[in-house]
C-alpha cells in the first residue's frame, strides 16, 4: 500500500484531533477547578464523541481505500485486510 486512506484529508483529521486535545484539556481545567460533576461528565461524553467521530472517519477511509484495493488484489490480502476491519468494527462497537 502506498499511503493510508486517509492520506488526502490528512490536514482534516488533524485538526479534528487538535480539537479534541483541546477539549481534553478543558475538561482537565474542569476537574482542577472543581467544577460540579455532571459538567465534567457532559464534557467527557462530548469528546468520546468526537472521537468516535474520527475513528468512523478513518475506518470509513479505511474501507473505501484499503479494503476495497486489497479485494480487487485478492488471494490472502483480501482475507487479511477483511479480517482487520472486522477487528476494528468489532472494537469500535465495544467501546
């Protein structure tokens, strides 16, 4: 494989991820500030979300690039990269 599927918006998935550091952060600031509870946890579903946001973000990439050229390839490529994206969709729903 040459480059991830993701490799074209690259730029994107970072800023997303610089955005969500900086919500990490602000939820830290929170817990240090003292901030009553159910706002802490408010904020801590917001960023699982945005997460979960990214992680569909480069699955769906993955599926679109990675998957679909190792099935056009075949043979145990095909297995194999089916195999990790089961995994990976397995993981996500688990968390």
């Amino acid at each position: 494989m040459a480059h991830p599927g993701y490799t074209d918006d690259k730029s994107a998935v970072l800023a997303r991820l610089k955005k969500i550091e900086g919500q990490v952060r602000g939820v830290s600031k929170m817990v240090h500030d003292d901030r009553y509870c159910i706002d802490v946890l408010q904020q801590i579903s917001a960023v699982t979300r945005a997460l979960q946001g990214v992680a569909l973000h480069l699955l769906d990439d993955h599926m679109s690039h990675c998957v679909v050229t190792a099935v056009e390839a075949g043979g145990e490529e095909k297995r194999e990269k089916l195999r990790e994206a089961s995994e990976a969709i397995a993981r996500l729903v688990r968390s």
